[in-house]
C-alpha cells in the first residue's frame, strides 16, 4: 500500500479523543520543544483546548513548585 493511500485512510477515520495524560504529555513535550510534527497534528486534530489550557496550568504549577523546591533545597 503506498503512503498516500495509507494517509487517505488515516484521514478518513474518525479523530479519536485523547485521554488527559496524553495531552499532560504533549504539553510537556511542547514546552521543552521536544515534540514531534505528527503528535502536533494529532494534537490539533482531536485535542479539546480546554483539555490543554487545563494540562498547560497543571504543568506550569508543577513546574515552578519544582523549581522553587530544588532552589530552596539548595539555598539552605
């Protein structure tokens, strides 16, 4: 099968709803500039933005919590 017809049938299905990990996953890809122009695609294909908005403040709280814990560990 060559690869347009493989990509006509990708394109053809229906785009599946990703699960919130999937999305907390792509966010932290995204953010470290790490993710792929695929996961991108599929992102924007089947991703709710409130899914991602909600997954973004997640892992910026996560984040700074992180970072402010290693510096006061290391400052003390």
């Amino acid at each position: 099968m060559s690869e347009q017809e493989t990509n006509d049938q990708d394109s053809t299905e229906a785009p599946q709803k990703l699960s919130f990990w999937k999305m907390m996953l792509s966010v932290m890809q995204a953010s470290f500039g790490v993710q792929n122009r695929k996961n991108k695609e599929r992102d924007f294909a089947s991703g709710s933005i409130k899914g991602f908005i909600v997954a973004a403040l997640i892992f910026t709280v996560l984040f700074v919590l992180t970072v402010a814990t290693v510096v006061n560990l290391v400052l003390n």
